[in-house]
C-alpha cells in the first residue's frame, strides 16, 4: 500500500487531484470572499505543472530483452532472476563462465560475459543481443565496485581512477554502445546510483564521487533523450544500504588493522595520525551499523519493476531505509547541521572531538 501510494505520488496521480482540491477552494474563496486571485493563479500554475508527465510506451515482456550488467550477485543477479520470472528475456553479465551456474536453468536467463571497462566485451555482447532477434527494450546498468573509507590524503590516485572507470566511464561506455537499440525500441534506461551520490558521508572518499558523477549523468541522459524525441525513459536508482555479499567484502577489507598501520605511516601531524589511529580500528563497527540496518534486497525489485512498465517511469527512485531517511533530512536540513547528524551517525565526534 505505502509503495503503491509513494508510485502515485510520483507519477503525479494524486498530487494533481489535491492541486484540483485546494485550487477549487481558493475559488470558492474568491467568488464568495471577493479575495486576491492570485492563489488561484499559483495553484492553477501549481496544477499544469505538476500534471505533466510524458507517458512512454509499454512493452510487453514476452517479447522483449532487457540487460542488466554486474548481474553475477547480488542485486544484479535478483533483478535478473526476477525479471525473467516476469517474462522478459533477460540477458545477465558476468565477467566469467564460473557465473553461468549461479543462475537458475530458464530459456528466459542468457547469462553473458562482459567486462563494462572493455569495449571488445561490450560489443561482443552486443552482437549476441542482435542475433537473438528480441527486441532490447531496457538496460540495467547495475555494474559497479565499491570502495574501502579513507581519508582523501590516503587514498592512492590510481584505486580511486579505477572506482571512476568501472563505475561512471563502464556505464557510459555500455549505454552508448545499446542506445542506437533502445531508441529504436522506445525502451528505458536505469542507472544504479547510490544515496552517497546525493548525501555522502565522512571518509567514503571515491565511491560518492563516481555516484555523484553517475547523477549528473543520468540527468543529463535523460534531457538529451526527451529533447531528441527518442521516446527513451532514463530513470536513476538511488540505492541505500542492501544486504549483499558487497558488505562482506567490504567489512572484510576495513577489518585489516595492518592497512591502518601502514596509512598512520603516512599521515604527517599528531592530531590527524591520533584521530586516524583512534577511529581507523573501528570503521568496522560503523559498516556493521549499516549492515544490521540494511534493507532486504527484496525491495530492489519493485523500483526497477516500476521503471520498467510504468507508464510514467519516475526519474529517479530512492529506496533502502537509510536511503529515504537520509534523503528525507538532505532535502530539509542546512549542510552543516547534516554533517553533525553524520558525524554523530558515524562514531566521528568520538574520534575527532574537533567535529
């Protein structure tokens, strides 16, 4: 009910019929009260423009292909599963034929290889998409790579590059190379961000810059595609915390005391090398935070659902409980009272009284 009632209000279902509601009165109001009309104006104007929502063509799954890169695991690998039990003939990326088996057996999941950072994979896996004779009608881009928190002086240039390549330039890369197939369909394209990439936190360092880059992207994408008249929808997926096998890794990876050690080594004063000593140890305990918090990946699919046969597809959803939470102050607060409910959310005011 919540999710089908939040779908309404995106699309622009139930905010026009309440514009319509106050709109009426405040005619009342100036029919009866012989009051200023330029409420009525401002609702009027209120009114058309957030009546209006191009509808995009719908299609029907049995007879169309959709591809989601990085489906090996994770939420990849549930929208896959999940589409094709819909009808869609899913085309699933993984980087190596070991995934073929992660897949459960169906005509309806083609698993493939593709590296999103190598264009020969790419349009390898474009060519086997052709030969199908099913129409591509969306694209997934749910490939990416996470990335351990660091402060911005620790972290070397070259691992954040690497985050940027396979996380802004792989999905560039994989949507020019399908867009000439999805204008032709009319289909729909969605790009799996990050609620980092609209409200980061402190010492995430590269992975919200690539999500903050994917944003812009996605906006971008979606003008051009509207200004062109292509019929493509463009939706972005602001992802909160999902329990995936992503977390693991990553808790893992943060677990290494001796990586600590060795980043103390290169930081130079003692009040940054005391706080980094102090909180390095215990970045633990913040991602096992978040982890406890997490959504079910069950929720993942609804969003993509949506923007797949909606016919007004929003342009972007936010999902995951810290992701509408943290969204929900981001829109309200003034920065720096939302970087003290961070601070005190990630530990920092105990490491860094400075904060």
């Amino acid at each position: 009910m919540v999710v089908d009632f939040y779908y309404d209000l995106g699309n622009n279902t139930f905010l026009p019929i309440l514009f319509l509601v106050l709109a009426l009165n405040s005619l009342y109001k100036v029919l009866t009260a012989g009051k200023s009309i330029k409420r009525l104006v401002a609702y009027a104007i209120a009114f058309v423009l957030v009546s209006y929502s191009p509808k995009y063509v719908v299609h029907d799954p049995h007879s169309s292909a959709v591809l989601v890169t990085g489906a090996s695991t994770g939420i990849g690998h549930k929208v896959a599963v999940e589409l094709s039990k819909l009808g869609y003939t899913v085309f699933a990326t993984v980087r190596k034929e070991a995934d073929f088996g992660n897949f459960p057996k169906s005509d309806k999941i083609i698993p493939i290889i593709m590296d999103t950072t190598k264009l020969e994979t790419i349009k390898a896996a474009k060519s086997k998409i052709e030969e199908s004779k099913i129409p591509l009608v969306g694209l997934i881009n749910n490939a990416g790579i996470a990335y351990d928190a660091k402060l911005t002086d620790l972290t070397p240039e070259d691992e954040c590059k690497w985050v940027m390549e396979v996380n802004l330039w792989g999905t560039r890369k994989v949507t020019n190379e399908f867009l000439p197939m999805l204008r032709k369909t009319k289909g729909r394209i969605l790009i799996a961000s990050s609620i980092l990439g609209s409200a980061s936190i402190p010492m995430a360092d590269c992975y919200p810059q690539t999500k903050w880059a994917l944003n812009n992207y996605g906006h971008l994408l979606r003008q051009q595609e509207t200004a062109l008249g292509t019929g493509v929808s463009v939706s972005i997926l602001k992802i909160g915390a999902i329990r995936t096998s992503m977390q693991e890794k990553a808790a893992k990876k943060l677990s290494d005391i001796t990586e600590c050690e060795r980043e103390l080594e290169i930081l130079e004063g003692n009040r940054l090398k005391q706080f980094w000593k102090s909180y390095c140890p215990t970045r633990i305990e913040t991602l096992n935070y978040f982890k406890e918090t997490a959504s079910s990946i069950d929720v993942v699919v609804g969003p993509h659902v949506h923007a797949l046969i909606s016919p007004k597809p929003l342009t972007e959803y936010s999902f995951g409980i810290d992701s509408v939470v943290m969204m929900s102050f981001r829109n309200i607060l003034p920065d720096r009272i939302f970087d003290k409910l961070l601070f005190l959310a990630t530990d920092m005011v105990k490491h860094a009284p400075v904060f």
